[in-house]
C-alpha cells in the first residue's frame, strides 16, 4: 500500500468512526507535530544551547555532586 492509500484508508476510518478519544488522540498527535519548539525559541537560547553542547563535547563538565557543594551557601536556608 503507498502513501496515498494509506492517507486515503486513514482519512476514511477517522471519518467513519464516533470515538472522542481516538479523534482527540489523532487530533493531539497532528498539533505536536506542526510545530517544532525549537524552532520556536529566540536565537538567543538556541546560541546558548549550541555552546553548552560543545562545552560537553570538549569534557567541560562537572558532576551534580561538584555543582551541588560548590553552590551550597546560596541553597541553605
């Protein structure tokens, strides 16, 4: 079956069916994929994430461990 059956098939049983929950779960998958959320970010995070990634690339990390005790003052209460 090619993709144009298949689109055809499809579009039959969603117009053929009276399940709320199956037309919502359709309904749903279709919205999650019109859009990107990268895509929606300001190219200021996008910039911010690409450095992080390379920081990780380059073994410039520290364990939540490190993180923890080196910020403990500012998280004590």
């Amino acid at each position: 079956m090619n993709i144009a059956e298949t689109k055809v098939e499809l579009a039959q049983r969603i117009l053929s069916t009276n399940d709320k929950d199956l037309i919502n779960h359709f309904k749903a998958i279709f919205s999650t994929r019109d859009d990107d959320w990268w895509d929606t970010l300001p190219d200021t995070v996008k910039d911010d994430v690409d450095e992080s990634l390379k920081q990780v690339e380059r073994g410039e990390t520290i364990t939540h461990k490190q993180a923890m005790k080196k910020y403990a003052k500012w998280l004590k209460k």
